[in-house]
C-alpha cells in the first residue's frame, strides 16, 4: 500500500481492507476501461509482474496509471498516463484524459495541464469539469493569490508516521483519525485506522493523546466524526459491520456507513446504523450543522453527479431523518466531492478534485445561504497534493485541515489554520537549476528568512523545479534559501517594498556539493575537464582545448567571488631556462583567452613553471614515450580565493 494512500481509501470509498476481496480480475484486455476503484486496496504491481501475468500494454498502462493516481502518487501517475494517451491507435476513455490533466498539475505542470484539459472538454464539452475550466481560465493565480490569507502550522505533536486526517472539536478536545495503530498491529498490513483524542491547551498546544472510546473503535475502520453543540451526541463513519463481524455486498466488499452513538457516561451507547445506508454503496464522512437538524454527508450512492457527491439530510426532533438531498451542480461535479463540513454561518467546506485547483484534492466552500460560486481557499491550504478534511471552530476564524503534501511527519498530516490578520503578503515564484547545467531540480526545500534570521515562509519545489512561496511583505532585506541532497545551499538576498505582492522569475542556483572548488583546488579535476595540452615546443592553444576552457570562463562567471591562478608546464625536453621561457608564454596566451571572453583581468594570473612539476618520472636524461611527454604539457586552474 502506498504511503500515501491511507485516508485515500476512505475517500473514494473503498470500504474493505483485507479478507482477499479482490479475486475478480479486469479480462487482461485492452477493452478492460472500467478499472475498479476497489483494486486499488492491493501493493502496486510491477510492470514486468503485470507483463508475466499477461497483460497487453495498454492495460498496463491504465492499471498502473490508475494505481498510482489513486494511491496519489500523481508524479509516477503522469509516466504512465502519458504512455497511454500516446497509443493513438486504441480508444481511450476521456477520464483518462481528466487524470492525467489533474496529476500533471500536482506536480505543477500546469501549461500542460491545460493542453489536456482542454482536449477533454473538446470531447466532453457538456462535462461540468470541463465547464468549470473552460470558465475559469485565470484559476491559477486566483488560489496562489487568494482573497482571504491563512497561515498554516504541522501539528508536529499530534502526527505520527502514519497517516492522521478527519479532525473534529469535542468539548474542548480534538478528535481524529489516525491510522498509528498500524504501528503495532504489525500483522495488519492494510488500512486500520481509528479514533483518537487530544486536549488542546488556551495556547494551541497539543497533550494528553489518547484513544477516544473503547466502545467506538473496533477491528473494523473508524473515521470522520461530528459531534451535536452538547456533546451528547456523535456521528463517525465505519465499515459495514456490525456483531463483530463485516457485512458485504455481492462483490465481498464491506461499503463504508455513517453510524450514531449517544453519550454514555464516561462512555458512549452501541452504535445504530443509520436508515439512509446500504449494504450496496458508501453513506461516510459526516458534518452535523449547529443546531443539529441537518447532517450533510459524501455517497456515492445511485443517482448522483460523480464519483462521489455531497448531500444534505434532515435530522427530525424526535431522532428520525428525513430523505437524502443532492446539493446538486452548485456544489457536485462528475468528480469527487467528499469530507464536507458546515459552519455556524452555513458556508460549506468540502474537498474536491472536480472543481478547478492546484492538483489532486482542493478544499473549497460555498455560502448556502445564496446562490453563490464554489471559492478555492487557494494557497497555503491548498498544495499540489490532496489536500481534504477541514473545520473551523465557532469563530470560523481558526480550525485544522489534512494534508499529505511534502514534507510532512506521516503519511497525511493535520494541519492548524488560522485567518492571518496580516494585510499585505508577497508571492514569490520561480525556479531552482543547477548552477552549471541549468537543469530544473525538483523536491529542492525552499525557505524564506527574515532579516532577523526567522524563517516566514516555506514550500518544496515541484517536478519541473517551479517554486511559488509566500512571506508577509518586508521592507528589510531578506534571504530566499534552496537546499538539496548533494547540493550546496543556494542563497539569493532580496528586498520588496510592502506594496509588492508578487515577485516573478525568480532564479535561485544551487551548486552540486562535488563541483565546489576549495581554495588550492585544480578546475581541471572538480570540473573533470578534459586536460589543456600544448603541442611540443608551442604556446599556441589547441583547437582542442577551446571547449573546455570555456567551461573555466563559464563557472568563474557565475562564481564571481573566485580567483584563478593558471599554471603552465613543460615537459622536460629542452634546457631549463627554455622551458621557463615557454610555459609563461603558454600561461600568458591562457590568461588571455580568458580575458577575452568576459572575465575580469584581476580575477585570473598566470605563471610558468617549467620543467620542475613533471606529473612522472620523464626528467632529463630518462627515455619515455610520447605519450606520458604530453602528460606534462599542460595548463592547471588553481582557485585562490572565495
């Protein structure tokens, strides 16, 4: 199972973590468009494991595009879905065309992201995704400079390794998921998450971690709770089961349910099934509205928009409900609406990866109180990974939200959000290369410093090495860092006025760590340049040695804090004040090539040394080849200074 996949099952719905329900194979096919989201339970298969077993390979190609599109691995995901829209010769579902447009702009490939959502409304141009797209051309910079600013913190106490999600207030605690248990029930390789409590202190601080009931947890898979304004009652989602044991539908598969307990004491009463679930599709992920009359809830139950919509039921009085309503197409999409929670004021949060966003799930709202447009929350509470499970407390100014974005503690994470009573922030965009060959880095850390030394802001570069970082706005001098494995900090040194509020084409270098030059080291080898030879009895350059001086002339330009001292050499033919003679000229004709091509005359010396640092034993009077001549005949590029 994928790292990442944990609350993933949750959401699309699969609602069975083991007892091998997953005998049914698609034909191996290419006919086979109908993947099953339940497959997606299992580890990712291999290419040469899938070929063995007989699969053509465009069904390959779906399978492991789909695996690892739903296992949120949306960087492998575009490998695979882009050899299979490249196969030309077999129908393909427009779906796929829609997931590869939505993984690509998870890993913030954005322009072609559009190509390809713009060839699936050429084909389904009555698809409201493709409406939504279509009327929303400048979404991106509206989520990466959103109306309302948040700041965002990892609740470093709280996460585990695993995956926690689906928070909730109760009385004063947080309640939520957690899959940690995994941690020693060792034997249970697949999903097994439960309900857990924290109290959290006047400062925000989290302590006193805990498992919520005895009564609420079971073998089966908890998660997703609401609780009424007094505490007295909750709403959680879990597995069909129920006499400790799982019910099934045809397929085996135990569907997800929305259940209600009571408070108990210290406890709470058996849990009831509510009347609007089934044994033939998923009723999970509950929000109960403030004054308890309505419960809004994700299904994929018959009759909706997508792959899962949210609906609305009526809680009577005396406990019963009324019919399960479709928010319909202000808020559902033919993709995945799901985790919606409703504020005091009756503004509907919910995750979707049907509405236009950064990549793979969005959180979003909408005023129900009038016909108003769904809203991105945009950046930071959006990423290019999946980003779902939001609340707020009573003030709606406050609350937390999941993420399994990069570099996190676990698998998702739980996130604090607060409203920002900063005014003014700045956007700054751009992209991490390699110093010397101007490659695009991914995953490359970037931070933001104050002049003070404290870090404001934060975000890891996406696959083709983009950056977008926010920071309230600074009238000192701040340092935008970039970090990465085998790389030298790269640091650029800025300053904006606090009316900027968006820096572009930012260009920050890093240095691989096995091409920094120490003083007294050879270019030669920290470049592995081929060697600048000198034909015999000559001070002209080769034809040869032009490129790789140009190699010296191109890292001492974008390093102008070196110096270089060029040595030239003989070999050991000819008298000694010859030699002399001949390597300062060679040293001279090398330093004024250099020159020649930009680099600053004080930057770069030249000296001759003769005979008297052969690299072999090939001194006056011993017979040697050609060959290991030449090897003396040669220009070295010392660094002095950096």
């Amino acid at each position: 199972m994928s790292k990442k996949s944990t609350y993933l099952f949750m959401l699309i719905f699969v609602s069975t973590w083991s007892f091998g329900c997953f005998a049914q194979r698609e034909k191996k096919t290419a006919d086979a468009d109908n993947f099953d989201h339940y497959a997606y339970m299992e580890e990712i298969e291999s290419y040469s494991s899938l070929l063995k077993k007989g699969y053509d390979q465009v069904t390959i190609h779906k399978k492991l595009g789909n695996a690892n599109y739903h296992s949120a691995n949306y960087d492998v995901a575009t490998f695979w879905y882009g050899k299979l829209l490249k196969n030309t010769e077999v129908a393909i579902s427009p779906d796929y065309l829609y997931r590869y447009a939505l993984a690509l702009k998870s890993v913030k490939r954005y322009d072609e992201s559009d190509e390809w959502m713009r060839k699936f409304q050429s084909i389904k141009n009555n698809d409201t995704r493709a409406s939504l797209f279509a009327n929303n051309t400048g979404y991106l910079q509206e989520i990466q400079i959103p109306k309302e600013q948040y700041t965002i913190e990892n609740l470093a106490d709280l996460n585990s390794k695993e995956s926690d999600f689906a928070p909730s207030y109760f009385q004063g605690n947080l309640v939520f998921t957690t899959a940690r248990d995994l941690e020693v029930q060792k034997y249970n390789k697949l999903l097994y998450t439960n309900l857990y409590q924290s109290k959290v202190s006047e400062e925000g601080k989290i302590n006193e971690l805990s498992a919520l009931s005895e009564m609420l947890n079971t073998k089966a898979n908890e998660s997703s709770t609401t609780f009424s304004k007094d505490g007295e009652t909750v709403y959680f989602t879990r597995n069909n089961f129920s006499k400790k044991s799982f019910k099934r539908d045809k397929k085996g598969i135990s569907k997800l349910k929305i259940y209600r307990a009571f408070k108990n004491g210290d406890s709470w009463s058996e849990p009831e099934d509510l009347p609007f679930n089934s044994t033939d599709y998923s009723v999970a992920h509950p929000s109960l509205s403030s004054d308890g009359t309505k419960l809004y809830f994700a299904s994929d139950m018959p009759g909706g928009m997508g792959a899962s919509d949210i609906y609305v039921v009526n809680v009577i009085s005396n406990g019963t409900f009324g019919d399960p309503i479709n928010l319909g197409p202000q808020v559902n999409t033919e993709g995945k609406e799901t985790f919606p929670f409703i504020s005091n004021s009756n503004v509907l949060y919910f995750a979707s990866n049907g509405h236009p966003g950064l990549g793979g799930l969005d959180i979003f709202k909408v005023d129900l109180n009038k016909e108003s447009k769904v809203e991105n929350l945009g950046s930071p509470i959006n990423s290019p990974e999946d980003d779902f499970s939001l609340v707020l407390d009573s003030s709606e100014e406050k609350g937390y939200f999941a993420s399994n974005r990069k570099g996190g503690i676990g698998n998702d994470d739980i996130f604090k959000l607060k409203r920002s009573d900063t005014d003014c922030f700045t956007f700054i965009e751009g992209k991490a290369v390699d110093k010397d060959s101007d490659i695009l880095l991914a995953k490359t850390q970037i931070e933001v410093f104050d002049h003070e030394g404290q870090k404001i802001g934060e975000t890891i570069t996406a696959s083709n090495g983009s950056y977008t970082v926010r920071i309230p706005c600074q009238e000192k001098q701040y340092q935008l860092s970039g970090s990465k494995d085998g790389y030298e900090v790269g640091s650029l040194y800025m300053l904006t006025s606090s009316d900027k509020n968006r820096i572009k084409d930012t260009r920050l270098e890093l240095e691989q760590s096995a091409k920094v030059a120490d003083v007294g080291s050879d270019l030669v080898k920290v470049l592995k340049l081929t060697p600048i030879y000198f034909d015999l009895n000559s001070s002209y350059l080769r034809k040869d040695a032009y490129a790789e001086l140009n190699k010296v002339v191109d890292y001492m330009s974008k390093r102008p804090d070196i110096k270089i001292a060029v040595g030239s050499h003989t070999d050991s033919r000819e008298g000694d004040d010859y030699n002399l003679w001949l390597s300062k000229r060679r040293a001279m004709r090398t330093v004024q090539y250099i020159t020649s091509k930009g680099i600053d005359a004080s930057r770069i010396s030249g000296t001759g040394y003769g005979e008297t640092q052969l690299l072999n034993k090939c001194a006056n009077g011993i017979r040697c080849p050609e060959r290991d001549h030449q090897l003396n005949r040669r220009s070295e590029f010392i660094v002095m200074e950096k």
